[in-house]
C-alpha cells in the first residue's frame, strides 16, 4: 500500500495542471455543502434559540373571535378572559405560573424625543417565562401590579433611542401623557429570525396598562393569559387542564366550541425546525450535484490516464507486477485528488460560512460532523469514481500492453 501512495503521488506530482483541475469540481463540490449545511444548521438554531428564549414549554391563551356583519374577526377579538380566568388557572396542577397580560401600541415621550413601542402589561413573572434579564435597574413587584403604580421596564432599544448614553433608571417619562418612572433596562436580545427586533418594547404591571393606557369596555378582560409548565413533558397536560378549567368557568359544554384560542409555542418550534430542516436538505441536494460533477471529472481523468499511460502498465505487469498492484495504484490517485480536493473545500466552505456572517450577518453555525461528513463523503467519492479506471488498468494484457507503448 505505501508503495502504492508513493507512485499515485509521483504520478499526481508530474502533471500537478491536470490534477489541479481535476480538483476544482471537488473543492467546489465540498465547500457548498459546508457553506449550505452551516446555513441551515445557524437557522435551526437561531429558531430554537428565539423559541426558546420566547419559553419553549408555554402556552398563549387569546380571547375568541367575534362576528361584525356576518364575518368573523381575528382571534382576541372578543373579550373572553378575564382577570378571574388567570386566578382559576393557577390552581392547576400541571400550570407553574400564570401572567395575566394585556398589549398595545403608545408613544413614550422623554423631553423633545418620542418613540412608538409595544407596551405590555403583565406581572413580574414576565421577566422569568420570557427569559428577559434586567441590564440595570430592577423590576416591578407584585405590589406595584395590586397598586398599578406607573412604573415601566424599558427594552434596551427604547431606552437607547429615549436616552442615548444616560442612565434611564428613575428618569420620569411620559406614555399616553401618563408619567411613569423607568424601574429599568432589559438586557438586549437581538432580533428574531424574521427580523422583528425583541428589544423594542416596554413592560407594565398589568393593572396599569389596563387601568390608564388601554382602557377596554369591559375593565376586568385580558388580551392574553401566558401560561407556564414547569418543563416540556407537561406541556400537554397543561394544555387540556387549561382547557378544561376555562370551558367549565365559562360554562361550555358538549360540542359547544371553545370562546378561547389556546397556541403552543412548542408546535411553533417543531414546525419551524421541519421547515429549516427541508431548506437544508434543498441545498445541499443542489450542493451535492457539484460534487457529483467532480467525482465524475476525477473517474473521467483517471479514464484518460489509464490509456495514456498503457504502455507503463505493461512495463510493470512485465517485471512482476500484479493486478491488484495496478488497481490499487489508480485507485490510490483517485483518493488522493478527492481528499485533497475535500480538504481545500472544506476550508473554503468554512471561509464562506464566516464571509456571509460577517457580510450579511446570516447565521451560520458549523458543526465537527459536518465537517468530518464532507470528508468521508469526498473520500467516498474518490473510491466509488476510481473503482471502473482502476478496474480497467489492472485488466490490461501486458503483451497488448506493451504492444501499445
């Protein structure tokens, strides 16, 4: 066998143009499944992160729809919770907490500057089912949600376009000409994967955004009950307990539908993943057809070396080389272009990976199998396009062999 490799090299070494090109189908071949995979891999993950920070084991209970006209409106349009539906669910067994909320679009005002952001009202719960962290600062408690004080959480881009550089903690702002003082900042989170930015928002105990900013006509509903499992295995009876508390308060029975939509996030994330996982799945099948090309440039080379180099192959069947000899020989340098050609992608690949991230800000993540998956597979590619010219070469007859040359 190392014999073998010392003459595949020799014979690589002496005509390093046409091996250079050979190799190019290769590298390409390998570096867009690494480019690809790492796509698809950084996606993945940033939808499992942003699921996962949003609370991978909870539920988002909305009032039901109502009808104008003869058309049914969206989903929350009716108001079919109540601060009395959140208390009867915390007696669940499976339900960890329980955040009573309510939502809505405002304008803060600090001095001569103004922004528009999602105000949401809920308890201090919020913080630890929606994986928010205060920066600086602190949050708001369950007194100031009894005594709806006019306290607000400012999400890290409100904060930096109200205040710039200072300290927003107890700066007195105005929201809906309602002054609130800025209890803290949250730590950023970034944008979602759909671009959405996660900082741009500012939390309320519940009571006080009801009471002075989104005023409804019935003063005890909810725009949202968010509730909470204490891990992903009870997320399912959570699920049909919750159901089961709000029919019966709300007196539904028999085949009477729900008044109330019930989402879980978790279906959110398997769907999400299903739909990454087949965008990965196109591109490297697209990728792949590279690789297939340059598996194909390799046996069509090794095709023409084989009848270049007849009458060297007579030489050594003449002196006492075998079959397998010969076969090995051109399998060998078969390997070697596809390894060599794989190793290069591989860097390649990992190069354009970081290239799109820093550029486009694309998230990319590569992964140790992904790397040792192309290299296999480009070793694969060697072997399976090196088999038929190695195969021919080690069928040659020396006497025709030698007659050639």
């Amino acid at each position: 066998m190392p014999e073998a490799i010392r003459s595949a090299l020799d014979s690589l070494l002496s005509n390093k143009t046409r091996s250079l090109l050979t190799m190019i189908g290769i590298v390409v071949g390998v570096g867009a499944v690494i480019a690809t995979t790492a796509l698809a891999l950084g996606a993945a993950a940033v939808m499992d992160e942003f699921i996962s920070g949003r609370g991978a084991n909870i539920l988002l209970i909305f009032p039901g729809t109502q009808r104008s006209g003869g058309a049914r409106k969206a989903a929350g349009s009716a108001a079919t919770l109540t601060f009395s539906d959140a208390d009867a669910l915390n007696s669940g067994v499976f339900i960890d907490e329980v955040l009573p909320e309510t939502y809505g679009s405002a304008h803060l005002v600090w001095r001569n500057k103004n922004w528009n952001t999602t105000i949401v009202g809920s308890t201090p719960g919020v913080l630890e089912t929606r994986s928010h962290k205060i920066e600086y600062g602190e949050g708001f408690s369950d007194m100031d949600v009894l005594m709806a004080s006019k306290v607000c959480i400012l999400g890290a881009t409100v904060a930096r376009n109200l205040f710039g550089d200072e300290n927003a903690v107890g700066r007195i702002l105005r929201i809906k000409n309602v002054p609130f003082r800025v209890a803290g900042v949250l730590k950023a989170k970034g944008p979602n994967p759909w671009g959405s930015d996660q900082d741009d928002l500012a939390l309320t105990p519940v009571t006080t955004a009801q009471r002075r900013l989104f005023r409804s006509a019935m003063p005890d509903s909810l725009r949202r009950i968010t509730v909470r499992a204490a891990d992903k295995d009870t997320l399912l009876p959570m699920k049909e307990e919750a159901r089961a508390i709000l029919r019966q308060r709300h007196r539904l029975s028999g085949n009477t539908p729900d008044d109330f939509v019930i989402y879980d996030m978790t279906q959110t994330l398997e769907d999400a993943t299903a739909s990454t996982r087949v965008m990965g799945l196109l591109l490297g099948a697209v990728a792949s057809i590279s690789l297939l090309i340059g598996g194909v440039g390799i046996m069509n080379i090794m095709l023409v070396s084989v009848q270049e180099r007849t009458g060297e192959i007579g030489i050594r069947m003449a002196v006492g080389a075998r079959a397998k000899d010969v076969r090995l020989q051109f399998l060998a340098e078969a390997v070697i272009l596809s390894l060599s050609g794989g190793s290069v992608g591989i860097v390649l690949g990992v190069a354009a990976s970081r290239a799109l991230t820093k550029a486009y800000g694309w998230p990319t993540l590569i992964s140790a199998q992904s790397l040792l998956t192309a290299f296999g597979f480009s070793a694969f590619v060697g072997v399976f396009f090196g088999l038929w010219p190695a195969w021919r070469a080690s069928r040659l007859n020396p006497v025709d062999a030698l007659r050639h040359e």
